[in-house]
C-alpha cells in the first residue's frame, strides 16, 4: 500500500508532467496520427511521386513515339526495320546476336 501511495503523491505532485508526457505519449506513438504514422506516410508520398514522375517521363516518350509515328514514313520504315527485322527486297539483313 505504501508503494500506491507514493506513486499517487508523485503523480499529484508532477500531475502537470505527467500530463505532458502521457500526452506527447498518445501524440508522437498510439495515435492512428501520430508523428511515426506521419513520418512513414511522407516517405510513401514521397515514393508515390517519384514513381509519377517516372511514368509520365514514359508517357511523354511513348506520345512522342506515337506522334512520330502518325505523322513521319522515315520513322515508321525505322521502327519496322529495328523491332520487327523487316528489309526491302534488294537488301540483305544480318542479325547479330550476343550470346553471354
């Protein structure tokens, strides 16, 4: 009992700390808000938007490719040549692969 008692008269005499500390407690680790969950979730923000950035770098590439591809002969010749290994009639076609 006496051991309750001191414990009590501790927390009647720092009652104000005790209150601050239970507080930054709930605050900074048991809130579903609380500055970890806020600290993991800036960093997925942070991964989110990287990865936005990626896929609109491959967008406006694959746009360009498209536009290229509708409006210029020169570049659809180029792609059927290089990606599908196709070749006008009076031309040879050599292939070289790389074997590791």
């Amino acid at each position: 009992m006496s051991k309750l008692f001191t414990f009590w008269n501790f927390i009647r005499r720092y009652k104000y700390l005790v209150a601050i500390a239970i507080f930054l407690l709930i605050i900074g680790v048991l809130d579903e808000n609380s500055f970890y969950v806020r600290y993991q979730r800036q960093v997925e923000i942070g991964n989110l938007k990287r990865e936005i950035d990626k896929y609109q770098e491959e967008y406006d590439t694959e746009t360009e490719q498209l536009h290229a591809l509708e409006n210029d002969p020169a570049t659809v010749e180029r792609i059927a040549r290089e990606r599908y290994l196709m070749k006008r009639a009076n031309e040879d076609l050599f292939v070289f692969s790389h074997d590791d």
